[in-house]
C-alpha cells in the first residue's frame, strides 16, 4: 500500500505538539530536563529521516521535503551538542522551527467566490540566516538538500522581503588557516552559484568567507568538527512589501 505523508503527518501532530517559531514550546525546549530534551529532538529527527527517505515526498510539489532535510539537519547538530550534555539554543530552536514548518498541513477550504488577492504576508520566513549548508570535511560538494532550500529562498524573497543576501563560509579548525580561508569562499561560492541558478540575481548576493574565525563550537586547533564546516546565507534586508 502506498505511503500517504498527510496521514503520517497527521499522526505526527497528534503525538508531538505542532511547535511554532516563537510558541511556548519553540520558548521552553532548553529549559525542559536533559532527558526530555533528547527525546524531543530525536523524536523530530526521526520523523525527518522518514520523510526524506519517502519517494512521494521527494517527488511532492511541497515544501515538506526542503522543512524535513532542515529539520533533519538542525536536530542532527542538537543531537551531537545533547550527547556532550549541552543543550544548545540556537539549534535547538532551529530544530523545533524547522519541525513545525516541516508537519503544517494545509487546511482543506470551502470553494468561495472570486476575491482580490491578499497582500503577501512574512509568515514562515526566517530571520536573519535564511538557511544553514553542512559540507563534508575538506569538501566543497553542496549537501544533498541544497538545492531545495536555495529553490525556498528563490521562490520567496519577494514575499518575505528579502532584499539581499550574505553567503558566508566557515570551515573547521583542521588545516592551515590560509587554506581554509580560501576553502570557506569557495563553498560559499558554490552555494551562491546555486542561488543564481534558481533564480536570485548576482547582485542580490554578496559572498564572504570567515575560514576558521567564527565557529559555531569551540575547540582546539586541528579538530575536526562537523557544525564548522559550513555555509550560511544571512538576510540583509526584511520587512516585506
């Protein structure tokens, strides 16, 4: 029988409260008992993982793949923070945001009489960084999921009022620091390159790189750490229409 995501969806609300950005949940998750915590974020990380692994979401026209491989990702980094014992906010509330984008099910409407269209509104729009990219150690291939998040940004700049962007690239303390100046701008690059080819003009975007400087984790030099080597794509501009 095939795999019908609504159902699935549904019976993922119903288990675990639909977690809005800024909700009391999204507020109070690093709060909760450490415990508790870990079962929270694996709970939304494995709802992820069967989402990007379903064939009819990845084939949907829906938004639910894209929320579901940042789901997949932010609870991942809270996952390895969880099992130092810390309970880190920001990607906690990362998790818990991208989870409840991830499980919005669209309410079913009654036909109605043609109107005039709404005005766009800002809802579901991230502030500040629009989306986090991972690399693989000492690489510059894009992560799997790339292309639907720089597709998300495309298609909803306008609507959010996203003016212009900053693709920032970061490595980790592993390697000389002039070799990961140089690789940290080339990941961004290649993140900025992609936001072209969905859409976003060259002069919307500007590109940097920090190479080590600014970790999302502390720690020694020449360590190897996953949550550093990253791009980011900063929003310079919201407000809307």
């Amino acid at each position: 029988m095939a795999h019908q995501p609504g159902k699935w969806m549904a019976g993922a609300i119903a288990t675990l409260a639909f977690a809005q950005p800024g909700s009391a949940l999204a507020q109070t998750l690093a709060d909760q008992p450490i415990g508790q915590v870990r079962t929270e974020v694996q709970t939304r990380y494995d709802a992820a993982l069967a989402l990007t692994k379903d064939p009819s979401v990845v084939a949907a026209n829906s938004n639910v793949y894209t929320w579901a491989s940042e789901t997949k990702v932010h609870c991942g980094i809270a996952k390895g923070f969880l099992k130092s014992n810390i309970k880190d906010a920001e990607s906690l509330r990362r998790c818990d945001f991208a989870y409840g984008m991830m499980t919005r099910v669209p309410q079913a409407t009654p036909e109605a009489p043609l109107v005039p269209p709404s005005p766009p509104t800002t809802e579901n729009c991230p502030p500040v960084v629009a989306s986090t990219f991972f690399f693989d150690w000492d690489s510059t291939v894009a992560p799997a999921d790339a292309s639907q998040s720089t597709a998300f940004m495309a298609e909803n700049r306008t609507r959010c009022g996203w003016r212009s962007f900053t693709v920032v690239g970061h490595t980790d303390r592993s390697g000389p620091d002039g070799y990961n100046e140089d690789l940290a701008l080339r990941r961004a690059r290649v993140i900025a390159d992609m936001m072209g080819s969905a859409g976003i003009p060259a002069d919307a975007v500007a590109v940097s790189g920090m190479g080590e400087r600014k970790p999302r984790i502390q720690t020694v030099d020449g360590q190897r750490t996953p949550e550093n080597r990253r791009v980011e794509v900063e929003v310079n501009g919201t407000g809307g229409q």
